[in-house]
C-alpha cells in the first residue's frame, strides 16, 4: 500500500496547490476564490494525515512532495483544453484532479478493509468524504459557468 499512500499524498498536495493557484488567478469570481482557498485547506488535511500514517506503512511522505510544481501552479496549460477560457480550464483541472484522488482514497479504503488496516480504514473514511465534495464543487461549477463563458465568446 505504500505506492498508493505515495499516489494520494502527491495527488492532494497537488491539489491543494493547484486550488490555491486558482483563486489567486480568479479573484474576480469570489465564489471561486474563497471556496477553492477552503478546499486546498482540505487537501493539506489530508496530505498531513497520510504523512502522520505512512512511516507505519513504511512510506516517508513528507519528501515525496517536495520541489513538485503542477501546470496550475506554475500557469501552464499543459491539459488539452485547447482554446477554453482560462477558469474553465482551472476548473477542469481541478476536477480531473479531485476525482482522481476521490478514486484513490476508495481504493484505499477497499484495500484497507480487505487486509483489515484499522489505521487505514478510519484514514480514508475520514478524508474520502471531502475528497468527493471536493469534486462536486469543481463539478458544479463547469456545469454552472461553462454556458456564459462559452456561449459569450
């Protein structure tokens, strides 16, 4: 389980830098500015969490991390969005990334209950809740401003 506690801390690190990144670049829409600001709190929870848990699983994720800049953070485009609007690309981004990480905090928790991990059950019971608001939020909001930014170009 250690590649998987490896996975996840990278992803939520990411994430909470990538959310962090967008509302700094989207101050104007404060919906988004402040509730990503909260959401990234979120995933350095849970960055912190996993890095409390990996050293009993025998993962030092306090340096996996480290030095890692996402295409968010560093305002690259490096998705296949093309020609979207910047939010709309942030956003799915945003998405893609809490998802994926919503998923992994699943199969931790499947792969927990199976070889009876209490620690890890109670770890990703305690996280894969947010992990899946996080990614209704991102949801919720392509579906909510996709019609005016791409309907207004």
């Amino acid at each position: 389980m250690t590649g998987l506690l490896n996975v996840l801390y990278r992803g939520e690190t990411g994430l909470a830098a990538d959310l962090l990144a967008t509302a700094a670049r989207h101050r104007a829409e404060h919906e988004v500015h402040h509730v990503a600001t909260d959401l990234a709190g979120w995933s350095r929870r849970h960055a912190g969490l996993l890095a409390e848990a990996g050293p009993h699983y025998g993962a030092d994720l306090a340096e996996t991390g480290a030095g890692t800049r996402t295409g968010a953070e560093t305002g690259a485009r490096t998705d296949e969005a093309g020609d979207m609007p910047p939010l709309l690309a942030d956003l799915r981004r945003l998405h893609l990334a809490a998802t994926g990480n919503a998923l992994y905090w699943e199969m931790l928790g499947q792969a927990a209950r199976a070889t009876r991990e209490a620690r890890l059950i109670d770890l990703s019971g305690a996280c894969l809740s947010r992990a899946g608001r996080q990614a209704g939020w991102a949801d919720t909001m392509l579906k909510t401003l996709s019609p005016q930014l791409l309907i207004a170009r």
